[in-house]
C-alpha cells in the first residue's frame, strides 16, 4: 500500500506540473486507479504532491518573485482540499496554504535562498509544507500524525521526530536560527500557566513552546487562528488574544502581525478559517513593553497574495504584463521539467548532483536524472531508475543495482548514493567487447555505463557492483 500511496502522489505532482486542474470527484478517480479509498490519505497524499512540486520550485536558481509567481499559480492550480476528520474539524487542523509558506520560510531565513549552516525548526509540521524554502539538511521537523509522518520521513529532512508539540522540547531549548510553524487551532481543556501567563488556546500554547526552541538572535514565522480585535480604546480585547500578545511583545522584537483572509488566501486548504501570521526578529535582552494600540497598518487585512509579499518581504507586486510573462515562463519550466522520456519523467535539477539525484530517484521510483554525474573524458552521465525482474534479477538502471546489489554494496561500507559517484569519479576506462558500453573497474568495484538507447546516444549508468562479491 505504502508505495501506491507514493505512486499516486506521483501522478498528481505530474498533473500539477502541466496545469492541470481537478475537482474533488475527478482527484478520487484518480486515486483509485491505485487502490485508495480513504478519503483522508488522498487529501494528505496530494497535498505531499503539492508539498514536492512547491519545493522543487523554490530550489530553481531564479528570483524569488518569480519563485512566489509560480508558487501562488500552483496553488490556484491545486484541487480543494476540502475533506475534513472529527480531529481537523475540532482543532481546525489544516496546512497552509502554499503562497502563504513560501512568504514565511522566506522570512525566516530573512530572505536568503541557496546553501546555509544555519538550522530550522517545525514543530507541527504536516506534511512539510512549511519548509519549502528551506534545505532539507537544515531542517528538523515534528509531527505525530502517523500518515504526515511517514510522509515526512520519505522526504529528506536532516531529522525527523514525533513528539506533543504542546509539551516542552528541552533538548531543543535556544537552539535553532529559525522557528516556523502552524499549530492546529482550538481551545485548551484547561488553561495552561505559561510564564505566569494563563494559556487558554492550543495554537498560543503550541507557539510558545516552539518560540521556546529560537536562538535569541533567531527569526520566527507563526501562524495562530482568527482575526486580531480591539477595544474602544485601541487596545486588543482583554482576554486570551491580549494575554499571548502582551506576553509576545514583552519577550520578542514583534515585527508585524499580518491578517490574512481566510476566504481569499487560505479557502483551496480546506478552510475559510481567517489567520495571523506573526514575523520575529529575535528574542529581548529584557523583558519590557506590551502589545500596541491599533493602528492602520495592524488592522489592514491581507486579501491577496501582492498584498502579503509586499507586506512581509517587502517586494513590489508586479504588473498585469509582467505576471502573464512569469506565468508563459512558469508553464514552460513546468512543461520542460515535467517531459517524459523512455524512462518516465525527465529531472533536470540535478546537474553534476548525483547523490541528490539518487536520492531523489529513490524516492520517485521512475524516471531518469539527466547529467547527474560527470567525467571529463565521459563527458555527462544520465541516472535512470530502470527497471528490475525480481525472479531473474535482470535489468538495468538504478532499481537493478538497488535490488540485485545494494546488500553486497551496503556489506562493502557505502549507501548507494555514495558508491556510484565514487566509481565514476575513480574507476579506470576498461576497453568494453561492445562498442555500446563503457566499463569503469577498479580492484574492488565495476561500473558499465551504456552510451545509447534505442539506436539514439544517450549516456546512462546500466549497472554497477561490488567486483570483489562478483568474483
């Protein structure tokens, strides 16, 4: 079952690439072509389609706005996520939306993109989508929900954990650059004294615990439900919402509190919940001040996606013109990335990337990584996932030296990912008996690499092995 879920997942991240839209009915069809009928894990399965193909956006070396274009063009290109669980109905429990998640890791890691040695923390993570904007390696996440944390783990993640994030993380206490989360929004059996502070609300309690986790010079991004209001006297009504803000403002450098329309910006999750999301720029030395008066900017509510990069990047929406190029452009990548060749679909993002490319074919099961690997008297080198008998064992590609293999690989001291670019990169050229193939061997491992595919050139690694196990 495990892999039809991934199989479908797969399919619906192929279907958002072209653009292609779905309504509740024709989502359920598809998945159940692959044996899935729960309701639920169709909802969670596409949203990790969503979750894959956001990523992927973001990880492409073009600007950032043009990254949050296509971002918000996925997310109106998405199916409604609209089934709900007694649990998600109850604790308002829904991801968010990606637009909105994009805004928020951007700011975190105040707006950097690329390489980093700083570390991330999501305490209530989902199924990721939070994290789009930042590395995997530099990213620990939490969840314990059993189906958003399988999925989770089938991600990249540097860790993965499953803990009540309505508990303290002492292990984790002042230590991450970033914190980023949205906890599930609902009411407290009974108030939980926090700091002398009495927390009534599960999303304020599971925020402060997460806030717990920052460095003092760290950034946060969170979201809470509802809507800030005030008195008469522009004060934030006295209650929970005055109580957490206070306690937020005396201990964080609160740099806006943005409220979003959950009928506009939120509604393709599932709900129409309205949302706040906080931006912090580290922690006090003192404890000093409370929550601000009312004012216009505070009570400016977000009802479009140029409003919120604006508001919490500070990016200028872009024009009417410039949109539909970024729109034309976003297609063509989408159609680019999302090509199918004899392999299955073709992945282009792993130029001289091969341990990501084996890792993210791993993950896929289909489909090939074109120049992956590289050799200077090679030349470029595809990575294919292939395929593999398992009654003979024979085949070729990435799947075939997994499954024939990868136990005498795995006896030998390497991961796969890690052996295959070290016997491109080491192995000595062997005169091959067919003109078709080039064989790299040394004393202990062979690689035969196959130079064309149905009467047109194409470099791909056929198969490789532990030699010493061979002989």
């Amino acid at each position: 079952m495990l892999d039809k879920r991934f199989e479908y997942c797969t399919a619906i991240e192929r279907e958002l690439r072209f653009g292609e839209k779905h309504n509740k009915r024709s989502i359920e069809k598809i998945a159940e072509s692959y044996g899935l009928y729960n309701k639920n894990l169709i909802k969670e399965m596409t949203e990790l389609a969503i979750v894959r193909l956001a990523r992927e956006i973001c990880e492409d070396e073009i600007p950032n706005i043009e990254k949050y274009s296509q971002i918000v063009e996925l997310y109106n290109n998405q199916v409604n996520l609209s089934h709900r669980t007694s649990q998600s109905m109850i604790f308002q429990q829904y991801s968010t939306a990606a637009p909105i998640s994009y805004i928020a890791s951007l700011y975190v890691r105040n707006n950097e993109t690329g390489s980093t040695n700083k570390m991330y923390f999501e305490p209530s993570a989902g199924n990721g989508l939070l994290t789009i904007a930042i590395p995997y390696k530099n990213l620990i996440v939490n969840e314990i929900d059993d189906v958003r944390y399988e999925n989770l783990k089938s991600q990249l993640f540097n860790e993965v954990t499953s803990q009540d994030a309505s508990q303290p993380f002492p292990e984790y206490f002042h230590k991450f650059d970033g914190i980023i989360t949205n906890p599930p929004f609902g009411s407290l059996m009974d108030a939980v004294d926090y700091d002398s502070f009495p927390i009534k609300t599960l999303d304020h309690l599971m925020a402060l615990r997460a806030l717990d986790c920052m460095r003092d010079d760290g950034r946060a991004a969170v979201i809470i439900g509802g809507h800030t209001q005030w008195d008469e006297m522009g004060r934030i009504q006295a209650g929970k919402n005055r109580l957490f803000f206070n306690y937020l403002y005396s201990h964080y450098n609160v740099e806006d509190v943005i409220l979003i329309d959950g009928h506009k910006l939120y509604s393709r999750q599932g709900t129409a919940f309205n949302t706040r999301l906080i931006l912090i720029n580290g922690r006090k030395p003192e404890i000093t001040g409370v929550a601000p008066l009312k004012n216009e900017t505070l009570a400016t509510v977000i009802t479009d996606f140029d409003q919120l990069i604006e508001r919490a990047i500070g990016k200028r929406p872009v024009d009417n013109t410039t949109k539909l190029k970024m729109k034309m452009k976003a297609k063509s990548i989408a159609m680019k990335k999302g090509l199918s060749g004899d392999f299955g679909p073709v992945y282009t993002q792993f130029e001289k990337q091969p341990k990501k490319a084996i890792q993210y074919l791993v993950k896929k099961q289909e489909g090939e990584a074109v120049k992956a690997l590289y050799r200077e008297d090679i030349g470029f080198i595809d990575i294919v996932w292939g395929e593999n008998d398992p009654k003979t064992n024979k085949g070729f590609g990435l799947k075939h030296i997994i499954e024939k293999h990868g136990a005498d690989i795995k006896a030998f001291g390497f991961e796969i990912e890690d052996f295959i670019p070290i016997i491109i990169t080491t192995g000595s050229l062997i005169a091959a008996k067919e003109p078709t193939k080039i064989i790299l061997e040394s004393n202990v491992f062979r690689a035969v690499i196959l130079k064309e595919w149905k009467g047109k050139k194409k470099q791909f690694i056929l198969t490789a092995f532990n030699l010493i196990k061979k002989k």
